[in-house]
C-alpha cells in the first residue's frame, strides 16, 4: 500500500504539474489567439475604412460625371431647340417671299416643326409653295379660259343680234338707271 499511495502521490504530482503546464500553454495560446484576433480586427477596421473611402470618392466621382453628362445633355437641348428656332425662319422666310400672309402659314410652320426634322423644314416649306403656286396658276389658267369661252359667247351673241358691245352696254346702264329711279318714286 505504501507503494500505492507513493505512485498516486507521484501521480497527483504529475497531474499538478501536467495541469499547470497544459493551462499555461492553453494560456498562451489564447494570449496568441487574441493577440492574432486583435490585428485580424484592425485589419478588418482598415479595410473598412478604405472600402468606405473608396465608395465615397467613387460616388463624388460619378456625380462629377453625373453632373457633366446632364451638362451635356442641357447644352443638347439648347442646341436642338436653336436648330428649330433657325429652321422655322428660315420656313417663314420661305413662305413670305412667296407672298404668303404669316397668319396662312403660322400654322404651317408649327405643323412643320412637329414633325419634320428641323434640316427639312426649308425643304418642305419649299416644296410646299411651289405645290401651291402651281395649284394656283393651274386655276388662274383655267379660269381665263373659262373667261375667254364665256367672253366669246357674248360676243357671238352681241354679233348675232347686230349690237355692239358699247351699245349693249349702254342699253344697260339704261335700263338699271331706270330701274333705280322707278324704285326712288
């Protein structure tokens, strides 16, 4: 027994120191663990603050663009719009030299400008006019010829019953100052 007690002393021993050994090593370990979590984390926080970083400058950065693409954008637009102001003065100036009155053409022109490109619409304006101007020498020259034809019955006519122009004419100025003089009585 004392052979038994001897061993589970030297056991007890052993275990002691094994134990303080193994919880100081664990110790360490956790020292060291802790240690690597602490730089893992300032690392991460830098990380972080770089990400951020970036983000922010990169959003400055596309509202730069941003800002510059709506610029050019605006300037587009102001463009566009004196290309159109130029193109109906130009269609105005069309239709005036060709006689036409502004209130003829006003609405013309806006229906001009709604829908036909604003480089066509001198163009159009033209072609417009010339349409017109041929409708309407096409009526002129009929209507002479009508004119003429009903000229000539008269003369015929007057050719016929032996008058004269000068005479029907007269024959009538007659007959309606008569008649006027009938109707003030």
């Amino acid at each position: 027994m004392a052979e038994e007690t001897k061993s589970a002393e030297t056991t007890e021993s052993t275990n002691k120191v094994d134990y303080e050994g193994e919880a100081k090593r664990l110790q360490a370990e956790l020292e060291t663990e802790k240690a690597e979590k602490a730089k893992l984390k300032i690392a991460s926080d830098n990380a972080s603050k770089e990400a951020a970083e970036y983000k922010r400058k990169e959003k400055e950065r596309m509202t730069a663009e941003e800002q510059e693409k709506a610029k050019i954008e605006e300037q587009n637009n102001h463009y566009k719009q004196i290309v159109l102001e130029l193109s109906k003065t130009k269609a105005e100036s069309v239709f005036a030299k060709k006689g036409w009155e502004e209130k003829e053409y006003t609405s013309v022109i806006e229906t001009l400008a709604a829908n036909v490109a604003p480089e066509k619409m001198a163009e159009v304006a033209n072609a417009i006019t010339e349409l017109v101007g041929s409708r309407e020498t096409k009526i002129a020259a009929l209507t002479r010829a009508d004119m003429v034809k009903n000229t000539d019955n008269k003369v015929k006519s007057a050719e016929k019953t032996g008058a004269s122009d000068y005479k029907a004419y007269q024959e009538e100025k007659k007959q309606s100052t008569a008649n006027r003089e009938l109707k003030f009585d």
